[in-house]
C-alpha cells in the first residue's frame, strides 16, 4: 500500500471571544492571519512603550515640581530666619545706644553666647553681628522698603560660587544677592555690583523687574545698602536693559560691570547710561558720586540683563527723593543690537561704542 502523500496541512488559529475558527490549505488566509497577529503584537507592544514612557515622564514632572515646591518652602523658611538675624530687637538697641562699646559688647555676648567664639572684625555695626557669625563671607546688607529685597550680601573668591549657593552655604538654583569678588568697600569703589537671581516666586531680585515702570520707581525711589560698618541710602538715578555678554550683541558688551576708572572716563560712563536709561528719576549724577548697580536678569531679548543704577547719598544730603521730577524721555531709548533685530528701526546704529579706559 503506497503511503498518502504528506501535504503542509497546518491549522493556523486567532481567538474572537470565545468562538474559534479554523484555516486550512489557505495560504493568502494563512498571511493574513500572521500579520494581523503581527499587526496586534506591535500595537501591544507600542501601547506598552507608550504607556511607560507616560507614566515615567509623570513620575519625573511630579518629582521636578515637587523638588521646585520644596525649594520655595525652604527659600521663604529661609527669608523667615534671615529676618529673625535682621537686626538686633528695637529694646535691646535702645540699651545698646546708651552704653559705652565695651559696655556694648559684653552686653551682646551675654545675649547672644554663640558669639563668644567667633573672630568679629573691629567696627562691625551690632545689627549684622549675627549675619556674620553664621557667614563671614557677610559683606553687607540690602533693603528696598515696601519690596521682598531685603537680604544680606555675601562676596566669596569665586563669583560663581554664589550664584548656586544660598547665604547658608546650601546648593540651591536660587543663589544668594552677591558682590563682585573685586568690590571693595573700605573706601567704596566708584562703582559697586551687587547681582541676584530673578525668580519666578518673587524672591532674590524678581522685583527690580518692576522698575521698568516709572510708577514703582515713584513708589520705591532709595535703596539701602549697609556695609557691616557703614550705613548708606542710594537714590536710583536710572534703569536701563542691556546685554549679558559679547555674544548677544554682535561682539560688543556695554561694561556696567566694572570698579573704578579715571573721571573722564566716568563722565562718559554716565552719557551712555543718559542714552539707555528707560526713563528720568530727577536724580542728579556728579562726576565725584559713587554708584551702586544692581543687576539681574530679564527676557526682552537674548541674553537680557535689567540694571538698577543708584548713587549714594551725598554727606548732608537728605535721603528724600522728589519723584514728581520723574518722566519719560523725549529721546529714544538706547538698547543693545539684539533688541532690534526683530525688524526694529535702531536709531543708535552709527552711534560710537562706549569702552572704558
């Protein structure tokens, strides 16, 4: 007996619910069948991918924005106790004002016994003695009234170092209010640069933002800042907005960045600063004042940098600012080459380039 020829007789099966249906001897039937499983296996698996890289990015924003929330919390805690370092409470200082400096001191150490192991310099003013005691990269303070600026400054060897560390030493991307590693302030420089975050939440120097109004100049036209021996008020005397670096403005950089220069240079210093400044403050500037320059970031244009320029009060000078003095200019408003880019007429194209010397 011949043996039946064997054939590829194979059943090739899918499931609908619970009914099942059987192919044979169909081989068009029989691709069909395997891409559609196919087809059903990448989407699953495509799902799943999907589904995962979903529930990851999840998990990550939830984490980011949880990691930003904490961040906040700790920075406004540590507003809370900078404050409570503040200044010395108002009954002690009125003890303090009537005793001797000997007399002062050993009353500040019977109060305050942490200060007792800590190396002061002679001549520290006693409302930042504890700034220092936990700091003594303290070089200072800073306050605007009726804003959130009101801060200690701190100075290290490396200018970077503050800008991702807060006054505590603690890495943090809000940074602490900073001087230049070069500023010097005993005497001042003739011109002082503070620097400071702009943050989302309003804190570091997120309100200088509102001095682009002429109205919040009105409403918060001096700035106090201390040294640990000396206190000063500054009245503003201009805002402008430049650029952060060459890079932003075609290889030029307008230098509001440095310490001190021969007075002709000065003079011209402050012709620049007449071009760009947003508005007049009624404040007068004299070769012989020093400056106090307040930078931080802004986003008009790429790379954008919001300066508040002010000048210390002058001796026997009042610390009142007539703000009614204050206007908008007649002459346009100098801004860096990236501002204009976006098809704006730039009436200071052919204007000569300022450069100290």
């Amino acid at each position: 007996m011949k043996k039946k020829k064997q054939t590829n007789d194979f059943d090739y099966r899918y499931f609908s619910g619970s009914e099942e249906t059987v192919y044979r001897n169909d081989e068009s039937k029989k691709l069909e069948i395997i891409k559609k499983h196919r087809a059903k296996k990448i989407k699953k698996i495509s799902f799943n991918v999907l589904s995962f890289v979903l529930v990851f990015a999840i998990v990550i924003s939830s984490l980011y924005i949880g990691k930003k929330g904490i961040e906040k919390f700790l920075v406004l805690k540590q507003e809370e106790k900078n404050h409570g370092l503040a200044m010395i409470p108002d009954d002690v200082k009125k003890d303090l004002e009537s005793m001797t400096e000997e007399e002062r001191w050993a009353y500040l150490y019977e109060m305050y016994p942490e200060l007792l192991d800590k190396k002061l310099p002679a001549g520290i003013l006693y409302d930042y003695v504890l700034y220092y005691a936990h700091n003594p990269d303290t070089i200072g303070y800073l306050r605007i009234d009726g804003t959130r600026i009101d801060t200690p400054v701190v100075q290290a060897d490396n200018d970077k170092y503050y800008i991702k560390h807060d006054f505590y030493g603690k890495p943090t991307s809000y940074g602490a209010v900073f001087a230049t590693h070069i500023a010097d302030f005993k005497p001042f420089d003739r011109n002082t640069l503070l620097y400071g975050h702009n943050m989302n939440d309003g804190s570091r120097f997120a309100a200088l933002l509102n001095y682009k109004s002429m109205d919040y100049f009105r409403k918060h036209p001096v700035i106090q800042f201390d040294t640990l021996f000396e206190k000063h008020d500054w009245k503003i005397y201009a805002v402008i907005m430049t650029n952060g670096s060459t890079a932003s403005n075609n290889g030029y950089f307008f230098d509001f960045t440095f310490d001190n220069c021969s007075d002709l240079c000065f003079e011209e210093y402050i012709k620049e600063i007449d071009k760009r400044k947003l508005y007049t403050t009624g404040v007068d500037l004299l070769p012989t004042d020093k400056l106090l320059t307040l930078c931080t970031c802004t986003y008009e244009f790429n790379d954008a940098r919001l300066i508040v320029i002010a000048r210390m009060v002058r001796d026997g000078e009042s610390s009142v600012v007539d703000t009614d003095l204050a206007e908008y200019k007649s002459s346009p408003v100098k801004y860096p080459d990236s501002y204009y880019d976006n098809a704006r007429n730039n009436p200071y194209k052919d204007d000569p380039k300022f450069y100290l010397y």
